[in-house]
C-alpha cells in the first residue's frame, strides 16, 4: 500500500495525460453549465443525468482514465491489487431497500435495522429513516428526520432504544456539518434535540461508553481538515444529564468514516482517513471538489487508563465503515469499505472483503492475553462501501452503499439500495 509510481511509469502516465486533460476541461465545462441551470434541492429521480453528472465527481476515475488491456503486465501493479483472498460465502440477495443510498447511517435494535438520510445522488439527500424487519424479511415503517438534523455523514449510535444523532453534513453537495444533533425514541418515533456539540463535525467517530455519549474525530466545518477533538456528555434514557458537553482525551489520529465500537467495556475506534471532497471556493451551490485523501488501517482502544492504545492494523487500510460493522461471537465484523487508491493510476478502490477483528482477550486454552486479530471471513458479492450492516439469527446482512464497476475494476459507481445475507457462523 505504500508503493510509489517509479520512473518508467512518468512517461507512459504524461502520454495519457494530455487527452486527460482536455477530456477533464470538457467536463468540467459541461458539469459547471448543467449545475448552474438547476435548482439547488432536486426530487430523486432515476435520471441518468443527474446520476451520471453526480457520480463523476464522486468517481474520480472519470478525470483520470488511464487505457484498459495493459494492467497487470510487465510488474505494473494491476486493478485489482488490493483484494485479498478469502473464503467464498453464499449470498442470497433480498428485499432491496426502498431507495438508493451512499453515506447513510444505521442502527440495528433486536431484529430490527433502522437506515437513516444518505444521498440518493450527490445532489439530492434523503431525511427520512427506513426500516427492514429481519424477522419477516421486509422494509416499511418509513418515517421522516427533523428539518434541521444533518442528512449525511452522521455520527449515530443507540442504547438499544434511543438513537443519538450528532451532527454529520446538512444538505446535498459538499455542504459542511452542522453542530446540531438530536435523539429519536424509537419506540414513539419521537424526536428530541440535543445541546449541540461544540463545533460542527463531518463524520464523526460516535458512541455510548460508561453512560456518556462521546464523539471524537471526523472533518471540521470544511469536510477536509481532520478534527482530534473528542467530547462527551453524560445520557439516559435519551436525555442529557448535563448542559455541556467536556472535553476528553484527544483521539491519535482525526478524520472521518471511522468504525467507532464498545465492547467490553471498552471503546475502539477502527480506520477512516484523513481528508475527503469538499466545496469548490466560492461555489454558490458547494459543487464538490477533490481534495488529498490518506486511508488508515489503524485500530485505537481507550480503555480505564484513559490513554489511546494502538493495536493490530486491518489487514489494509479501509473507510467508509460507520455503520459496515456487526458484532458477533466476540467478533466485530466489517463489511466492504474504501481503501487507499491506487498507486500507480490514483483511481479509488473499493474494498470486497468481510472482515473479522477478534476482541478476545483471553482464552481458556492457551491463557493468551492478546488474542486480538484481524483475517478475512469472505469475500462479497461485490465491491461496496458505505455499507449498513447487521446479524441477525445466524445471518449477516448488508443493504445500500457503493459498488464498484465490476469484478476487474474496482472503482466506485452505482449507488444502490440492494440487500444481502449471507449464513455466518464464527
Ligand atoms: C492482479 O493482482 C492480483 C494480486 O496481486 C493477482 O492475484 C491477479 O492475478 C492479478 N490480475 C491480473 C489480471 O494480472
Ligand atoms: C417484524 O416481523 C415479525 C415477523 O413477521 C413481526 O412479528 C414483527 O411484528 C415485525 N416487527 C415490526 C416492528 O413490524
Ligand atoms: C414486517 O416488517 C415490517 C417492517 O418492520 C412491517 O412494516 C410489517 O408490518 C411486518 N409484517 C408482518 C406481517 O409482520
Ligand atoms: C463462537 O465461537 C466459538 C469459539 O470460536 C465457537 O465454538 C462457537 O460455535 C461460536 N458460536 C457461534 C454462535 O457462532
């Protein structure tokens, strides 16, 4: 993951480049006077221009095409390069849920997923919360988010009642975040807000431990600049205990699309990076534009001591897996994701992988101490991130996200709403 272009690809890259660019100048050209000829909030619509212009800037892949047919010859590093090998799971898709999604959230109590906002293209983003019943396989129950709550990029986490939404991006586009954030009783479907947090966070890493509610992590106002500041407010029941929020012990590393995990008593925090899109300057409707992106395989627990403790790395770097992640059997398991892109034609890949961290800290049969590590349970039916997972009697579910182009490239493309499950037992 860390390989660099050498020599002999310069000249082969400058070659590709020139019809690049222009073909790069066109589209802008084009995406610039079809932006400015819209309006800003756009019903979702199947409308293959919409989708086509939205997911352009989403897929970098379009502005840096490289030519088909000469990968993995001569030692170049080939499309591909990132999977890993693992075991083949039967997956069986289901139900798909009621709308596409990318960058949604999700909570899942008993046998119940709650999906939350998301885009449905990059200009228009969902505010409500769908629902998929694991008991008789079936979505309903839609009901709407409040006016102000973010749409995207959430941080989220539930009691097993109350879900607490804080902050996350407001609007479609590259909007930055807004610092309110609410809670929903889900069994009254009744909202309520919270105090806001400090300063408004994009993708914050998010989660109850020890009765306070802690965010840490995620983009500041303008999505890029990773945030270390990590807060917490005392919670129960789905009321705050006190006014503000305080401030606690910075997180390692800052950046958004982080697992954010308790188990045990103990709170980790899984991936992500540092970096995303954010808004072209001065763009009145905050058309997105790319910015530098790092890609972490970090894994980071707090524990009594209070002091960040690095432990095994993923098996590569991944984000994009807030809500990707499943417990079970001692186990976090994490379901596709985004890695670093790759090094020789800068493109982005996705992950396939199912991955399995082992919390395990100590076994009756070899009085280890740490057992905790990462492999590869299976491989998905197809590259995805932003996926919304789940387990549940046996199964291992994931709906919405982004999948790749295909088996041999695995940049991101449609945005979809499909379900999966496949059997798991560990
Ligand atoms: C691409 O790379 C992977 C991993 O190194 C390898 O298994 C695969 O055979 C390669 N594919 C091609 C078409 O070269
Ligand atoms: C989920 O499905 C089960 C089985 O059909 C049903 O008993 C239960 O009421 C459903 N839950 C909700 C909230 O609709
Ligand atoms: C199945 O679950 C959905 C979603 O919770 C619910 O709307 C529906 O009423 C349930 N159907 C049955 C037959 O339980
Ligand atoms: C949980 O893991 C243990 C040890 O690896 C295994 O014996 C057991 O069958 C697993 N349970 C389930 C429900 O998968």
């Amino acid at each position: 993951m860390t390989s660099r272009t050498s020599g002999k690809h310069v000249s082969v890259k400058l070659v590709i480049l020139v019809p690049c660019i222009g073909l790069l100048v066109v589209s802008f050209i084009a995406d610039f006077l079809w932006a400015s000829s819209k309006p800003f909030y756009r019903k979702a619509v199947s409308n293959s221009r919409v989708e086509k212009a939205a997911y352009q800037i989403f897929l970098q892949g379009k502005k840096t095409i490289t030519p088909r047919g000469k990968r993995g010859s001569s030692g170049e590093v080939n499309a591909t390069f990132a999977d890993l090998p693992g075991p083949k799971l039967e997956w069986e898709e289901i139900a798909p849920a009621p709308v596409p999604r990318l960058d949604g959230a999700s909570i899942q109590i008993g046998n119940l997923l709650y999906v939350f906002s998301g885009y449905g293209s990059l200009d228009y983003v969902h505010s409500h919360v769908d629902i998929y019943n694991f008991s008789n396989n079936t979505w309903g129950g839609r009901f709407s988010t409040p006016k102000e709550m973010a749409n995207s990029h959430l941080g989220i986490v539930s009691d097993g009642r109350y879900v607490y939404v804080i902050s996350g991006q407001y609007g479609p586009l590259c909007r930055g975040p807004t610092s309110r954030s609410f809670v929903l009783d889900t069994q009254t479907k009744h909202w309520n807000e919270l105090p806001s947090l400090p300063f408004p966070r994009y993708a914050p890493a998010t989660q109850l431990w020890r009765g306070r509610l802690h965010v840490m992590g995620g983009s500041k106002e303008d999505r890029h600049e990773p945030g270390l500041e990590h807060w917490s407010i005392a919670v129960k029941d789905g009321e705050v205990l006190e006014k503000e929020w305080r401030s606690e012990v910075p997180i390692p590393r800052g950046g958004p699309h982080r697992a954010c995990i308790v188990y045990d008593d103990r709170l980790y925090v899984i991936g992500g990076q540092e970096g995303d899109f954010m808004a072209k300057p001065g763009s009145p409707i905050f058309k997105c534009s790319r910015r530098h992106e790092v890609v972490y395989s970090d894994v980071y627990m707090l524990d009594d001591s209070m002091k960040w403790k690095e432990l095994p790395p993923m098996p590569k770097p991944n984000s994009h897996i807030e809500c990707s992640w499943a417990i079970h059997n001692n186990s976090v398991i994490i379901v596709g994701g985004t890695t670093e892109k790759h090094p020789v034609n800068k493109r982005m890949i996705l992950v396939g992988e199912v991955l399995r961290f082992r919390f395990d800290t100590q076994d009756p049969c070899c009085f280890c101490t740490n057992m905790q590590e990462w492999s590869v349970v299976g491989k998905m039916p197809y590259r995805c991130k932003t996926t919304q997972a789940g387990y549940w009697d046996g199964f291992l579910y994931f709906t919405s996200g982004q999948r790749d182009r295909g088996p041999e490239d695995p940049q991101p493309r449609k945005v979809i709403g499909e379900t999966w499950r496949t059997k798991l037992k560990l």
